[in-house]
C-alpha cells in the first residue's frame, strides 16, 4: 500500500529567508521568514495538497523545492538526489524532471511566441526534440490536454483563460516530468472553467503517472485534487494528513479556523456550522512571535504556547500535527 | 414591499472593432427595502456592467445604455440630469468594489478620505467630519479608531482596508450599498469577516445590499435572495433556499455540481459544464446557454426563452420540463 510506496520528493528542514536591505548603504536589517524549518515528503504518484492564507509561504516553498528560489538552508532530496548541492548542467538535466503550472495564464504566456513554440520551448531547451519530432509532439501534447493541434499556430491572445492555462498545462508536460508544482493553477480561472481544469489534472496525472505538489488557498479544491494535505501557516507547517481526516478530524486549531470560514454551497449546511473567528491579523513574517506561530490568535493558547516551538508529532495514521494541546 | 431599486429590461451594449459587445442584455431584478440580494455570474457575464449601468458609470465611448429603465425609489435613473445622479452616487447609493487597496487613494489618509464624503455629502463642519469618520471606524471593527484614522492605505491590510471601503461607503447612510465582488482578493478567513460585517449592518442599520459575485458558495448564507446571470440575463432568480435546494436552470445545477464541496464525501470525478461561455459579441440566436447544455432541445437553439415562474418567487429561462431536470 501507500505506505510501502518510495519517496519522490523529501524535504528535509527547509529554510528560505528573503534579506531586507534599507538606509543609505543598503545594509541588511532585517529578514522575511518565508519558510522557516519544514520537513514533508511526497510519494510516487502521490498528490500533496498545500495550503494556507496568502504571505503564509506556500510559493516560497514550491520556488524552493525546485530551486528557483535558492533555500537559506535544509534539503530537498529529488528521486534520491539532493538538489541543494547541484549546480550547474546537473541541475539543469535534473530540472526537466520538475516543473511549475502558474497561477495566471494571463502573465505565464509569453505574447510574442506562438502556442507551439511556448509548448516545444523546453524541448528545445533539454535537447528532447527537434524538427518534425518535435511538432509532432507539440500536436500530441494539445490533444492531451484538450486543445486542437491547428491551435498550434495561434498566439496566447486568441485565448481564454481556461484554455491559456491548458496551454501552461502542455508547456509543463512537454519534457515528460515525473513532478509538478501546480501554484494556484486554478484560482483565477471561472468556477464552470475550473472544474474541467481541476478534472484535466487528474486525467492526466493517471495516464502519466505523475507527482504533483498542489498549492492553493481553497481547500475544497485541495481537498478534492490531493490525497493528503498539508497546513501551512507563517512560514511553518502545522498539520499534514490524510484529505480524507483534513476535514473529518482536524486537529490543529488553525487548520480547525480556517476549514471553518470555507464556505460551503448550501445555505441549509452552511447556516448551521460555526464560524470561528480569528482575532486580527496574520503576523508578519519578519518577526513572527516566538513558539508557536499561531499562539497569538488561538483560542486554545496556554502560557507555553509562546516559548516552546512545536514540532510535528505523529498522531498516528499518517496525521501530523504541531501542536500540544491537541 | 416597498422596492429600493427595480432594473428592468437594462440593455447596455460596448461598441468596439469586434462588434457590439452586449454585455448587459435585457436585465430586469429588483431590490426590497433592507434586503440582501445576490448577482451571481461568471466573469463576463455582465454582472459588473450591470452594477456600474445603476450609477451611469458606464465609459462613452465606447459604452452606451441602450434602454430599459432602472427606478430608484421611484425615479428612473436613466433619465436624471448630471447634477442628479451625482447626488445619488456615493450619498445614496454606494459602491464597494473587490481591490480595495486600488479604490483607496494612497496619498490622502483615511481620515482625509472619509471626511470628504462627509463634508460633501451631509455638510458637516470638518471638525464634526472628524468626530464621525472615527465612530464610522468602530463601526466597521476596526479596532484603536481614534489613532487608525490618520494612518494611510499602505498601513492597512486588505481585510482592514475593505472595512475602510465600507466606512466609506456607509458614511451618507445609503439605502443601497453595491458590493462589486467585494472579498474575492481576500484570505477565506478574512472573506467570512468582511460578509458577516456586511449582514451585520444590513441589519443594524437596514440599509439593502446588492452582493455581486461569481461564487456561488461566498454568499449562499447571507443573501435573501439570489440571481444567477449567464451572458447578459438573468436565468434563474428566487429565494436562496430554493435556488439552491432546488435548481431549475441546466446552468444553475451545472455551476453546483462543479465545485468540490468539503461537506460531502470525495467524489471521483467533477460533473463540470463542458466549454466556455459564448463571446458577447456573437452571441448565439436563441438561448445563450444552449451550446454548453445537456439538455439541449432544437427550440432552444432558435427561440430565447424568458424568464417564467416554476413555483412562487422561482423565476428560470428554459424550455426544458423543470420536473426533469434533476
């Protein structure tokens, strides 16, 4: 069973801190905690879903894993490999394996290229395919995500929305990668459009047997798309589970708040369930509070929550929470 | 019941290189005294024209309202001098839109901001302005009033900054306040916040809210009364309850079924609505919806069909027997 299943992706203690420079002579006075000491892994054909609010360093964490953002420090282990030692063209040949679906279909696009050429670029760029190969390819990989092969020709503005973010789809698939980070990839997109996105994903993580790691703030869309699901919450991650227990048991009081304030598509349900609501503001991230991150908003504080640091304790089937009073 | 607004027949049509864009397409809704109504259409459904077309804010060119009557406490808007309406807008009724941190002015602080409607539109001395625009504050939650209010947009954040919005908007005790998809930039958590301000004033102060939105989770719990918008009309209008305990529009029960849903158990496969919605500009004869329907008749593809009552208050446009469809 999945427990037996290898690990795809692990990460280990990831830090990612953002320098502030101010003044005159640009010192460095500060630091924003992006991601500050997270430890997760991701099965083979496992999809980890990732939320939180926004500024809570779920992109940070997915720009690190596939270190487009360079991590203050920690690991991530790649099919066995560490990514944080590579450089150069090892790291180059590695990061076909990986790739990234972005949020706006509107800004990912290049205008200038047309669809084909956007799709076969990171054939080009790895050395995949040329010539007919290629375009063949290109046609293949718009039939596979529901694009006619004549689109082919056009440019990203002769697209809608739903189908500009099928194009980024074909664009991430075209190097035959085993991983992806889908970064919000369906939070701008209408609800009708988001849907068939939502199923393509899933399509085609079956046919092609891929790895996703999902981020997003909607966690009815998380839950739907990942088989497990991690909260993540000023820079720390504080439950991982099962999607299945996200909502039928939640633990951590954060993860308990925020499955709360989701809104659910039936007054008759949604009238009846109790909102919990969060005193203030999300810290900020350059100096969050000690011990707990979330100690300072909780309803189930007590006086140690603000100098022990949680870690994720193992609450047994695959649940995770960092918390103690739980 | 006495009617705030009523819309009927609104037409507004854009006229650009690709045709006559009609945006808003023979519209017709009403608003109680006090009542809270939900516009519910994806993007480019026209529910924003339709909300800028009440207060004539339409750009010309190269908009232009074509016809229908839009009544405000028994006087049709469309046919007030400029002097009028401006009289209506802001003091009236208000708008709130979804980017506060773009409908705040940056340089002037909130106090200054508010102050101005006050002095403008209740004529009151700026050192009454001032008195005012602090309880405004604490109406809206903000919490240290008196101190917040020389601060500037930039210190807020965007829960803050809406609730400003809402200050603002509330600061001539409007009959109407028009929510213009008004926590969709914002955290859930914070979303839940900002509606649950909205109902409350609603009910402290009676004022009627209009709440346009493309999702229909957001306001299922705090709208008496929804409309759901497909291509410049309406489709189907009723009490919330109803609509969504018994759809009788293919597009309302499409648009349900395609959000995953964290109450109910996870479900395979998303039942989505197949394309996307028809380009305003040509639109098809007969119903809109008809080329994304599967209950699509030959009728349907020739005649557009109006709105028609199924049960009391339960308005649809559709051919198709309503006791079939779900």
């Amino acid at each position: 069973m999945a427990e037996q299943q290898e690990k795809l992706v692990e990460v280990e203690n990831l830090v990612t801190y953002f320098p502030i420079f101010s003044g005159v002579l640009q010192k460095k006075t500060g630091e924003v905690k992006a991601v500050d000491d997270i430890s997760f892994f991701i099965r083979k054909g496992e999809t980890l879903g990732l939320v939180g609010e926004s500024g809570c360093g779920k992109t940070t964490t997915g720009r690190s894993i596939l270190k487009l953002e360079e991590p203050t420090s920690g690991s991530v282990i790649f099919d066995g490999k560490n990514l944080i030692e590579m450089e150069g063209e090892e790291l180059r040949r590695m990061r076909s394996q990986m790739q990234l679906i972005f949020q706006d279909p509107f800004a990912s696009l290049n205008p200038r290229m047309n669809v084909g050429d956007i799709i076969g670029e990171p054939l080009e760029v790895h050395n995949l395919a040329k010539g007919k190969e290629l375009r063949d390819k290109v046609n293949d990989l718009l039939e596979k995500v529901g694009l006619a092969p004549e689109m082919a020709e056009r440019y990203p503005h002769e697209f809608s929305g739903g189908q500009r973010q099928r194009i980024g789809i074909a664009r991430a698939l075209s190097a035959s990668p085993s991983f992806i980070v889908c970064d919000e990839a369906v939070s701008a997109l209408d609800v009708s459009i988001q849907g068939q996105i939502i199923k393509l994903l899933i399509k085609l993580r079956e046919e092609l047997n891929l790895t996703y790691l999902f981020i997003s703030h909607d966690l009815s869309v998380v839950r739907h798309i990942s088989d497990r699901v991690a909260v993540m919450y000023l820079g720390k991650i504080v439950e991982i589970t099962t999607s299945d227990q996200i909502y039928s048991n939640p633990k951590h009081p954060y993860t308990i708040s925020l499955l709360s304030a989701v809104p659910i598509p039936d007054p008759a349900v949604d009238r009846t369930r109790k909102r919990i609501m969060l005193k203030g503001d999300v810290p900020s991230p350059i100096n969050p509070p000690s011990g707990c991150p979330f100690h300072t908003r909780c309803q189930m504080a007590v006086e140690t929550c603000s100098s022990l640091d949680q870690k994720l304790r193992n609450m047994g089937e695959e649940h995770w929470v960092a918390c103690d009073q739980v | 019941m006495e009617k705030v607004l009523e819309v009927k027949e609104l037409r507004t049509n854009f006229y650009t290189d690709e045709g006559i864009v009609k945006a808003v397409n023979g519209l017709s809704y009403h608003i109680n005294k006090g009542e809270c109504v939900g516009l519910v259409g994806e993007s480019g459904c026209g529910k924003s024209v339709s909300a800028m077309s009440v207060l004539r804010l339409i750009p010309y060119p190269p908009g232009v309202i074509e016809g229908g009557e839009i009544n405000f406490k028994g006087r049709n808007i469309l046919e007030l001098s400029e002097e009028e309406i401006q009289e209506i807008r802001g003091n009236k009724i208000s708008m709130i839109f979804q980017e506060p941190s773009t409908s705040l002015n940056p340089v002037l602080s909130i106090e200054r901001q508010l102050t101005e409607t006050l002095e403008l539109h209740r004529g009151m001395t700026s050192k009454e302005a001032k008195t005012e625009s602090v309880r405004l504050l604490e109406l809206v939650g903000i919490p240290d009033a008196e101190r917040r209010v020389k601060d500037y947009p930039h210190q807020f954040s965007g829960g803050m900054q809406q609730r400003v919005m809402i200050a603002i908007a509330l600061s001539c005790s409007p009959d109407l306040i028009i929510a213009d998809e008004p926590t969709t930039a914002l955290d859930v958590t914070v979303q839940a916040q900002i509606l649950e301000l909205l109902a409350d004033m609603r009910e402290r102060l009676g004022t009627a809210v209009l709440i346009i939105t493309h999702n229909l989770g957001v306001v299922a719990r705090y709208v008496d009364r929804l409309h759901v918008m497909y291509a410049g009309s309406i489709v189907e209008s009723g009490l919330t309850d109803e609509i969504y305990a018994n759809p009788k529009h293919p597009y309302t029960i499409g648009l349900l079924k395609s959000v995953p849903r964290l109450d109910k158990p996870k479900t395979k496969d998303l039942d989505v609505i197949e394309g996307m919605p028809p380009n305003l500009a040509r639109l098809p004869e007969g119903c809109p919806f008809s080329e994304r329907c599967r209950f699509v008749m030959d009728q349907c593809r020739e005649e557009k069909p109006v709105l028609e009552e199924v049960s009391e208050g339960h308005f649809r446009a559709c051919f198709y027997d309503a006791d079939k469809l779900n």
